[in-house]
C-alpha cells in the first residue's frame, strides 16, 4: 500500500471507530428522547448562563457592554445541538422571538433528515411575548477568527468612515481541552493591528456551547454568539466557508448556506458573506491587499496558534492555494518549505474534491499551474472518483 493511501485509510478507519463511538453516546443520550426540557437564563453584567435539567453553558462578552436583560432568543441556537442529538425539546422560562423559534424547528426537521442516525426533529418555545428592547442598534458585526474567510470579509466590508465591529468567539478552536485557550490572548494581540488599521472594533465572546461533531455543530455556537449580541446590532455577519457549488460537494457541512438561512429571527439574523469567492481567490484579493497577508492565522495546531506551522493539514491547503492564487509561498508560515510532497497531501475524496478542483481553476486561469507542483496529478486521482447515480443510492 503507497503511503499516502495508508494514511487515508487509517484516518477513513479513526473517522469511522469515532462515528460509532458517538451513535452509542447519542443513544445513551436519548433517555430524555421525546420530553421537555426547560432552561432558564442568568446574567450578570457581561456574563449569561443557560441552565437546564442536563446542559449548563456560559458565555461573558469582551469589547463592548451587554444591556441587562438580553434577548434570550440566543440560547435556543446554542441549545439546539444537545437538543436534537438528545432527542428533547426545548423550553426556555423567557420570551423568545418567535421567528427563531420557527426556524429553529425547521433547522431540526433538515438535521433529522440529513443525519437520521445522529438528530432528531424537535420543538422550541418560549414563554411570554418577544419583543426588542432596544430600537437604536449598530449597523452590523461581522465574525472574524484570523483566518482567510473572516479576513477577506471584513477587509471588503471595512470603512474607514464607519467603524466596524468584529467578533471573535474563544470555546471553539481555541479551548481548555487542548491548551490552545491559553494562546487565546496571542491571537487578539496578532490580529489587533489589522483590525485598527481598518477601523474595527474587536469584541470577544467566550464560550462553553461546544458539541461534537464541530464540523455539524459550529454554526450553531457562533449563530449564538451572535445573536447574544442582537439588542447592540442590527444584523450578524458569517464568512462563507464555500461557494454554493462547493455546498453541494462538501454534505453535510454545519457552515452552509442552505442552514445558515434559517439562523434568523424577527429583526437579527446571521448573514453568509463571501458566497461567490473561492477561498483560493480570498487569498488573492488578501494578498493583492497589501495590508492583511501577516495578520492570517489558519493553522489547527494547538501548541503553534496563532502561528502557522506550515506542516498541519490546514496549514498545507493553505500553501497549496497561495501558490495558484498569487504564485508563490510567502513567508507566514513557521516551515515555509514547499514542494510536490505537500500537493500530494492534499485530500481528493469528500470535500477534498472541491478544493482540489478550485486550486486547479485558479492556477490554469492564472498560469501558475507550474507553481504547484504535483497538482495536475492530483486532478487525475479526483478524475478516477465515480459519481454515483442518486437513483442507485
Ligand atoms: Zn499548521
């Protein structure tokens, strides 16, 4: 077996001991399948708390003030994930927008039909009447983590007229589990000159609301950091992870465009931004920026963030683009070494494809097919993938 097949295969073995392991987990999880649980909300100052008979979350926000009483709304997105994998429906001993409440119904009738082994379809209410407290909002606050996608965002929407706001979430990447937390401070302090030079304001939430798997999950728990935030704005933004033709490749993703529609309420909703851009043509708008290149940090090694390594998966992709997008590797990665071994790692199955094919469009469009070496070949390995015919499935 060539090396790199074994990899796969192993990881192909890993991912599916780890999908067992958690259908188990959500069965056992299932004893309070079909029952209402209730949660009521906490809050103190900048600190708010979601408590329930089986589920405790925390968030405390940085950079900007919460007014008391907050839309509680938010936690119906943060509670959902439990939810469906449990089984229960959801009440929460507060007024909750309606609108939310509906689309977070839908949002479970999608999941259950998606994943069956893993969700089920759930309802949500609330108790009193919902409305805004407050009429004078911000216009918007964007998402921003560091890596290409929120970057390229907020350098698009950046005014130096009008002050931006961007959110960065700490409990998801970065988390206790795995020290990363502790390099949390290190990716403020990197990214805090881009964003004053664009006239952004940075604000934090930290955050426990982290279910497995993250892959399905994350766009709940940023979907609630930023409504936790809706009385101070009037709308919420989210970088696309893919184009809309990517989405239908990469199923099921937690970050689409089809489910991120329904994070929405009355008067705040989560926006996609970025939908038409490959994240291969973000690095070259990044690059072309002049400003933002040294400020990205993608990488998914716990111990080097906000660094990149230069040698995790993430962090090859990532060369990988650069070199189609702009023809080179630049200097921000800690191992800048390049050559056809890293192409080679790059994934060809699943969402690989996608990847593999929008690389391969922006070199052969941009004659840097030469600067990727290895990649035609990788073309030829996603050109042996057979499709399957839906009516055989
Ligand atoms: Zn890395």
């Amino acid at each position: 077996m060539q090396p790199l097949t074994w990899f796969r295969s192993l990881r192909k073995t890993n991912a599916k001991k780890k999908e067992k392991a958690n259908n188990k987990k959500n069965k056992r999880q299932r004893e309070h399948s079909g029952k209402t649980l209730t949660f009521s909300i906490t809050q103190n100052a900048n600190s708010v708390g979601i408590h329930g008979d089986s589920l405790s979350l925390q968030f405390a926000v940085e950079g900007i003030d919460l007014p008391q009483n907050v839309d509680a709304s938010f936690s119906v997105w943060s509670i959902l994930p439990a939810a469906m994998a449990a089984g229960f429906n959801v009440h929460i001993e507060h007024p909750i927008d309606p609108v939310v409440a509906a689309n977070a119904e839908q949002l479970t009738r999608i999941w259950e039909m998606w994943i069956p082994n893993r969700y089920r379809s759930v309802t949500v209410s609330g108790e009193g009447e919902w409305s805004r407290n407050r009429k004078q909002r911000f216009p918007r606050v964007d998402l921003y983590s560091g890596g290409v996608d929120s970057t390229y965002s907020i350098l698009q929407s950046a005014s130096l007229k009008h002050r931006g706001y961007a959110l960065t979430v700490r409990g998801l990447d970065y988390r206790d589990k795995n020290a990363s937390a502790k390099r949390f401070p290190e990716l403020i302090s990197k990214t805090a000159p881009l964003l004053k030079k664009i006239n952004y304001q940075q604000t934090v939430v930290r955050t426990d609301a982290r279910f497995d798997p993250l892959s399905i999950t994350h766009g709940f728990t940023l979907a609630s950091c930023l409504f936790l935030l809706s009385d101070l704005f009037e709308e919420g933004t989210i970088a696309a992870d893919q184009t809309l033709v990517q989405d239908m490749v990469t199923f099921p993703w937690g970050n689409n465009h089809l489910t991120n529609h329904y994070l929405a309420g009355s008067d705040f909703a989560m926006r996609t931004v970025g939908a038409d851009l490959t994240r291969t043509e973000k690095l070259a708008v990044i690059a072309g920026s002049g400003v933002a290149l040294p400020f990205l940090s993608f990488c998914r090694k716990p111990s080097i963030v906000p660094s990149n390594c230069g040698r995790c998966d993430k962090c090859v992709r990532t060369k990988v683009m650069l070199a189609a997008a702009i023809g080179r590797v630049p200097e921000i990665f800690i191992d800048s070494q390049f050559n056809k071994d890293f192409v080679k790692r790059l994934e060809t199955g699943g969402r690989g494809r996608a990847d593999v094919f929008e690389i391969y469009h922006y070199a052969l469009q941009h004659g840097h097919i030469d600067a990727v070496p290895g990649l035609l070949e990788l073309v030829e390995e996603c050109r042996q993938i057979e499709t399957p015919d839906p009516r055989e499935l």
